[in-house]
C-alpha cells in the first residue's frame, strides 16, 4: 500500500465503484518514487478545499491497476505517476509525470469546478 493520506485503491472493483458513486475523482496512479510523492503530497494538499472531488491513490505495479494503465488515454505516456481525472465515470484528463500544484489546480478547476470558498 502506499504511504499516503489519499484513501487507497486496492483493486480495480473498488475504482469502478468510487467512480460510479462520485461525480468527481482524481486516482494517482504511481509508486513512492520522486516523481510520484510531490503528486502525492499536493493532491493531500488541495483534498480540504476540493471537497466535491475524491481523491484517491492506486499501486502502479499491482495487476489491479490495468484498469488504468490499460486505458486509450495513457498509451504513449512514459513517466509516472498516471494521473486520471474522471467527471461522471468517463476520463476527462489523463496526465504523466510531475505536476505541479498549479498545474493540478487548473485541470481541477477547469473540470471540476472551483473550491467553494464559503
């Protein structure tokens, strides 16, 4: 499991479910490698803001995670983590690598919408 406080994925089942019963989720696909902590770190981060978006962290290299490392919107991605944005059970965006919290914000905002900062 990894080492974060994002609420963990452990098999593909639970991601379908998590994705059928949230409008809004953000799955961190990686390892606890310097790519993928800071990714980590910044979606643990933006959670107490963020609170109409679940985000949730899945092992790379667990057999549960083809569900995302098989997706058409990763093919060609080279770096990890794997970084899917899901808007009502469909990808909207997919990223690789390290994001920057700026980075994550404007794709947060643009599909999911601004924190409500009342």
């Amino acid at each position: 499991m990894l080492d974060t406080n994002l609420k963990h994925i452990e098999t593909a089942d639970i991601l379908t479910k998590i994705i059928s019963e949230n409008e809004n989720v953000m799955v961190i696909c990686g390892r606890m490698g310097p790519m993928c902590i800071p990714v980590y770190g910044i979606a643990e981060e933006l959670e107490e803001d963020y609170k109409h978006v679940k985000f949730c962290d899945m092992e790379f290299d667990s057999f549960e995670a083809n569900i995302i490392r098989n997706l058409p919107e990763v093919q060609g991605f080279m770096g990890i983590p794997f970084t899917i944005y899901y808007k009502n059970g469909k990808v909207v965006k997919a990223t690789s690598s390290i994001q920057t919290k700026s980075q994550v914000i404007i794709i947060l905002d643009k599909y999911f919408g601004e924190p409500n900062k009342n």
